[in-house]
RNA sequence: CGGGACGUGGCGCAGUUUGGUAGCGCGCAGCGUUCGGGACGCUGAGGUCGCCGGUUCAAAUCCGGCCGUCCCGACCA
C-alpha cells in the first residue's frame, strides 16, 4: 500500500474525549472512529489488526478440533423466551419489533441458536463437538467507555462445546483454556487466567483471561507465592484473628446523635465501637425482595457475590424512602437485631461474633453488646465480602496481591441447562437420552485489539507486535522529490512485497518529521528509512519500532534483514 | 441509573461572567521558497455556535426544556 493512496487520519492531537491509552491512540493513529457511544467505525488499519487478531483465533480454535459457523445476529424472541433469558437479560438487549409486530432481539451471545442446532445431534456418536463463529454482538450497556474496551456493538469470537457428559466437558474446557493461552501469546499478551463468577451465563464453572492494565475495569487477586489467582468477585482471603470478649454481653441501646456512618461511630466511642467490631447493615432488593445485608463494619459488600450466593437476576440497593418504610430507621441507624420480616444474608466474618455494635433501627440509636448467632436470625451465611490488597492467602498465607485488567477472555461450563431448554438430547450407549453437556467461550476481538495497545506502546505512540501490526513494514522516502531517493523506495517496496511482507511506502510530499511521527504513532514494526544523503554512501536506515534501535546497511542487506525478523516475529507464541 | 464536566468549521480551543461585526492554532486548496524529527511566506475555501422554545430592538452569550459526549460509581467479551 502506498501511503499516498491510503486512508490513514492521523491526528496530531489528542481527541479530547479519549481519556484510555488504547483509545487516544487509536483514535489518533487513524484505526477507529466513534459513530455514537459505544459504536466504533474500524478504519482500514484497525480492520487490519482485526483480521490478523481473527485469523490467530481461526487457527487456534481449528486446532482444537472447531468447526466454523455464521449465525443470524437477529434472533425471534421465542428462543430466548425458551431459555428464560428473554427476562433475565433485561434492559442489556436490544430489542425491536418487526412490521408483523413480531418481538426480536440483536443476539448478545449465541447459546440458544446453537443449543438448538445442536439438536440435530442425536447420538453419542457424534459428540463431541466444538463450534465457534465470529461474529457481531449487541449488548446495550449502560455505560459504554473507554474507546472499544466497552462498547455496545462488538465483534466476538464465540464457541460452545458440545459433550455427552461432564467428564468431556473437562476435556474441551481446558483444550479451550490451552487454545486461550496460545492466542493471547500470539497476539503478544500476556494474558492471566483466573477463576471467576459466571454472572448471567450460568453454569457451574467460569474462567478469564485477564491482561493487567491500568484501564482495566475488573480487580483481580493473585498470590505470588502460591499461584492463587482469582477475581475480586469471587475471591477469597483467610480472616483475621477475632479477639471478642468470652463472656456473654447484655444487649444495650445507646444514643449516638449525628452518626451517619462507620467512621463517625468508631471515632466517636471507644475501641469497642472500631469498624471491625461493628455489623453494617445494608438493604438490597434481591429479585424484588428487600433483604438485609450484614458485614463486617471494616468489610465491603460485593455485589456479585451477593448475586451468586442468592442466584439474583435483579439487585439494586434499596432507596431512602424503602429503607425507611422497611426500618423505620435511616441509613446510619440499621441494624438486623429482631427483624424477622426479612431475609438477612450474613458474611462468613460475623460468624460467632459476639459484642458487637449495630443499628438500632432508630434515628440516632444503636446497640452493643450484641451477640450475632443470639440476637440475629441470620437466614443464610455467605461469602460476602472484597478481598483487600495484603490480606493473607487462603490457600498459603502469603499476602494478596491486587490489580486492575482487562477481560480479554471468558470461559464457561454450562452444562445442560441450554441443551434441556432447547431440547438437544442424544442417545447414549445404553440407549437412554441424555441432554448434551455444554460450555460456552468467548473472546472479544476489538477489545483484545485496545488490550495489546495497552499492553504495547510507548510516548509516540503504538508498538504493535508483527503478529498483529497493520503493516509489518515501512518504506519512509524522504525527499520524494529526488530521483534516487524516490526509486530506491519502490525498489524496496517492490522487494519485500514480493518476499511476502506487509509493507507500506510511506510516498507522501512531507517533512521527515511528519513521515517519522506518523509511522511511529501508527506502530509499525520495521521502518526503512531512505532518503538522497544515505543512499550517497550506499545505505539505507532500519528502525525497530520497540525500542526504537537503528542501524546503518546496504539496501540489500536491510531487505534481508526485515524479512528475515519479520519471518521470526509472525512465529512468536506459536 | 446516581454524581461531575462538556457541546463553537475536519481536529484542538478562545469568546459566554458584562447580550451588539464569530475568532485563534493545526489541518485543507493554490502558488513560491524549503525539507533527515511535526517548516515558512502569500492567497483562499470552510461554521444552522448541539436542538427546540422563551426574554430582548438585538442571543454563541440570559432563561426553560430536550438531545448528545466524556469521566467516576453498580453490569460484561
């Protein structure tokens, strides 16, 4: 390609709206474009990346036995009524009528076409299989951001598994994690898997595949010591050591003006009354039902965990106006101490608790002395609570490690809820009919696309790695108007294309400045640079993009050299 | 959905407080001089000031409503 005829906007600002690494520069190297929140044109060289991300995936999941589809993005509302997601989705999908006033909606995901494709499979003899497709998915997001790290139209890479029982699940499972390891490692990530919630998918068993970054939106808790490694929604660490008194205390009210919260209430008491000693209450709406939340006073609340501990499809914390028809107190004041009207969820820390402080339900009151298994019908014990950096292991003691990433990757077992909702049964050997066993993967490719900017750049912009750069070379003239410099370019561009290496003559009427700017934001990985006073003494310049080392050479040995790396760099990871 | 900020040529911004001719830098077009790290001169094109309504002799500017965008919190590839 030849940079004169490419469409490549380069900007030389910042967009002021982009806040993210991976969306400023993407923006400004000419690779995205926004169309509306959420919505990202892909210009040529994004496209290019793209391909080269999709082509990585295409081999790998081939590798593992994938066969490839192309399914509908538009799906009648009866499938996913069948599955039950018709509700559960909510407000996350889009959905239209058509002219026959029939419901629709955009595909967020694909388990219900091909859980129902799959019931064309019929025998244990056809099993297992591994299906994928890559394709384009909608999911209304309340708050797109951050460039294409989060967006509501994205394309995505997903496979599902199909296995006549548990044991083959496994097996594709971690086919499916090893083929994840090998595409992050293509794309030049390095991606970390670790043990997550399964949120709306379902299912018994989930893994992502996180790329440590300071845009990430997801916290994740490693232990270096033993290699526990999880994220904060499903995360655990060991307790501290509860120090509470032996003898039984008497319940007891006292006034507590003005305390609003946890703090205010340990400043204003002794040691007794510290966060960690205090039981903090909250108010949820678990599906439409106000439950109490209680924690240790220290300890924050995960949602998700809640989520999952309660199965939930619709959490919200309650309003104002609830809590106070519900308590008859205010926030600052609750406590569950009493309360048989609602269900009350407890975490794990307050087990056998005793002396501790809490609400009273009263403006402006609260209570000590107050004995948690005693005064407190607690319906239901749960891990409730977020891991804090430097706690201690649970699996070894070491302290914790936490870190924001990227969530390039997710794997689940589903097992057979999608394969009996859409009735895919097969035959087993004996004869009798079983639902097939699913899982279901995705990785999303515009996201791992902003993840290896985030990963791979420096202040001039991207550092693309060859295997999934735009060009995998540079021809850079300087002096397009001299005669030499000008044939040396095309002798070079003719030279490395022909030898198979994506090149771009940069032939454009600029400055060198200009020229060296642009090919350095746009991150490709090898520049030639070619211009009249080096090509007087028989050499041409090669630049590596990271690290940004030139050398001096002959314009023979500098297109063996580029092809050569380039030939070494498309291998890297595989 | 809660909180904050913003909306003025393709991009980045000033002008809004105190109503009165729409401006700057970059980019773009033409010509010339330059050109191995984002050149310079001259000439020129390009704007419903997010939208609707109100106040006023007069609105980018004041008032009301709406829409959009970004950032922070709850959701996911």
């Amino acid at each position: 390609m030849r940079w004169s005829k490419a469409f490549i906007p380069t900007l030389r600002q910042d967009p002021a709206d982009a806040e993210a690494v991976s969306h400023r520069l993407l923006v400004r190297g000419g690779f995205i474009r926004q169309l509306q929140a959420g919505h990202y044109s892909i210009l040529p060289l994004g496209q290019r990346v793209r391909a080269k991300i999709d082509r990585i995936i295409r081999e790998e999941m081939d590798r593992i036995g994938g066969q490839q589809f192309h399914l509908p993005a538009l799906h009648p509302a009866e499938i996913w009524q069948k599955s039950g997601r018709w509700e559960k989705m909510g407000d996350d999908m889009f959905r239209l009528v058509d002219r026959k006033g029939a419901d629709q909606a955009l595909g967020m995901t694909h388990e219900e076409v091909f859980a129902l494709l799959a019931t064309e499979v019929t025998s244990y003899r056809q099993l297992p299989q591994i299906w994928y497709q890559i394709q384009t998915k909608f999911r209304d997001e309340p708050r797109p951001r951050s460039g294409v790290l989060r967006v509501r139209e994205f394309t995505m890479k997903d496979s599902y598994s199909l296995d006549l029982d548990w044991e083959g699940l496994d097996v594709a499972f971690r086919s499916h994690r090893d083929a994840y390891h090998r595409i992050f490692r293509r794309c030049g990530l390095e991606a970390v898997d670790v043990t997550a919630s399964s949120g709306a998918m379902g299912g018994s068993e989930s893994v992502e595949f996180i790329v440590r970054s300071p845009a990430g939106e997801d916290w994740i808790v490693t232990c270096a010591s033993c290699g526990y490694r999880a994220n904060r929604e499903r995360a655990t660490s060991l307790l501290d050591e509860v120090d509470d008194p032996e003898e039984q205390a008497e319940l007891e009210e006292f006034p507590t003006p003005g305390v609003k919260t946890i703090q205010d209430l340990a400043g204003s008491f002794g040691p007794w009354a510290e966060p960690r000693r205090q039981i903090k209450t909250l108010v949820y709406v678990v599906d439409d039902v106000p439950t109490l939340v209680l924690l240790r006073g220290d300890h924050e609340l995960v949602e998700q965990k809640l989520m999952d501990a309660t199965g939930a499809v619709r959490l919200r914390p309650a309003h104002p106006d609830e809590i106070r028809d519900l308590m008859g107190a205010q926030a600052g004041s609750l406590g569950a101490v009493g309360v048989e009207h609602l269900p009350v969820i407890a975490d794990h820390a307050l087990r056998g608790r005793r002396g501790m402080v809490t609400g009273a339900n009263r403006d402006g009151f609260h209570l000590k002395g107050v004995d948690v298994e005693r005064d407190i019908r607690v319906g239901r014990w749960a891990d409730l609570r977020a891991v804090r950096e430097g706690e201690p292991c649970a699996e070894c003691g070491a302290p914790l490690e936490l870190w924001k990433g990227i969530e390039v990757g997710h794997i689940f077992k589903l097992g057979t809820s999608y394969s009996e909702a859409m009735g895919a049964y097969v035959q087993d050997p004996q004869g009798n009919t079983r639902p097939i066993v699913m899982g279901s993967y995705g990785i999303g490719l515009e996201r791992t696309m902003a993840a290896v900017v985030e990963a791979s750049h420096d202040d001039r912009g991207i550092v693309w790695p060859i295997t999934v750069a735009p060009y995998e070379a540079v021809v850079t003239v300087l002096r397009v108007d001299e005669t030499s410099a000008r044939e040396a370019g095309e002798e070079l561009y003719r030279r490395l294309g022909e030898a198979g290496v994506e090149v771009l003559l940069d032939d454009r009427d600029e400055r060198p400045g200009v020229k060296f700017a642009d090919a350095e934001l746009i991150g490709i990985p090898f520049r030639i640079t070619v211009g009249p006073k080096g090509l007087e003494r028989g050499v041409v310049e090669v630049t590596t993009r990271s690290g940004m080392q030139t050398r001096e050479s002959t314009l023979d040995e500098a297109v063996r050299w580029v092809i050569q790396q380039v030939d070494q760099g498309r291998t890297l990871g595989g």
